[in-house]
C-alpha cells in the first residue's frame, strides 16, 4: 500500500507505509514516533444538535437516523472537546453514546462523525529503519477498489501530536 496523488495503492501484501519521517529541526531521521492509522467511510455523519450528557461518563450524539450499529469505531473531527477516535453504542435510531468526560460544546454545527471500516481502525505501523515505517492492513478490511475513504493518521514523537487527515482512493494492483 502506498499513497501519491490522492490515491491509496493497495499491494497484495497488504503494506502500509510511512517513509522517512525527519525531524526538520536538525534534519535526523525521527526512529521513535508512534503511528496509527485509521480507515474511514469518505462520507461523515452530522450532528443534529449540540452533544448531550447523559451521566455516567458518558457524551450523547444526536444524529438523525444515523443507521449505525453497537460496536462500531468512528473519528470526530470538528469537535473542541470530542475530537478523538471512539467506540459508540447506539441508543436508538437518532442517536449514539459514548465514554468520556461531558463538555458542552458552543457549536456543533462543524462536527462530523466518520465510521471505520471494518478491522480499519488504529492501524499500528512500527519502525523498521532510519525514519521508515511499515504495517499491514488486515486482509479483513475490505476496501472496495476505487472508492474513496478518510484515512487519519497520527504521528506521536517526542511529546507532539500530528493528526493527518487525508481523502484517498483506493487502488487496487
């Protein structure tokens, strides 16, 4: 699997990579960032209304017939408070819930909710070498060749966070 020009080429092997990570500062190659990916559905769910508190540790998302199921991983992006890669259950059919610390939100308006493919979600790709990392998609993630997906990727080394959020299409070869 590799990335170029909005396109992920997916190999038979299945590799994902991360090629030469530097640290601009002094030019070294960065061998100890931690990087996970995950897949998502291209399109994004909105929100209804702002976020709820329904006690308990746990963040209501009201989102009208949402048509998602329990179990299911998701990204947040737009959020101040909830941007973070969750595992929801589904209350009923125009909302979802899940685990953390209520904060009311100003606007919600800008908050949307990506579903994780199937076994796509926190990818873990390791260092191999100089600033090269490699890992494997799961052969039970099933991308369907030509479609497209959000791919989040975060990059934790020597105490930053870099989120990537890129829309790619998969291509099979």
């Amino acid at each position: 699997m590799a990335i170029t020009r909005n396109k992920l080429y997916i190999e038979s092997d299945n590799l994902w990579r991360v090629d030469t990570l530097i640290d601009k500062t002094d030019d070294s190659a960065i061998t100890d960032a931690t990087i996970v990916a995950t897949i998502c559905q291209d399109t994004s769910l909105k929100l209804a209304e702002a976020p709820s508190d329904l006690g308990g540790g746990e963040v209501n998302f009201k989102i009208t017939a949402h048509g998602r199921v329990t179990g299911e991983y998701a990204r947040i992006v737009g959020s101040v408070n909830y941007d973070q890669e969750v595992q929801f259950t589904v209350v009923d059919v125009d909302n979802i819930k899940f685990t953390d610390t209520y904060v009311a939100e100003a606007a919600f308006v800008g908050i949307e909710v990506f579903i994780a493919v199937i076994n796509a979600y926190q990818i873990s790709i390791p260092h191999i070498s100089g600033g090269n990392y490699r890992g494997v998609l799961p052969d039970t993630s099933h991308l369907i060749n030509e479609d497209w997906y959000r791919v989040f990727t975060q990059v934790t080394a020597s105490g930053t966070v870099l989120l990537m959020q890129d829309r790619l299409q998969a291509i099979y070869f």
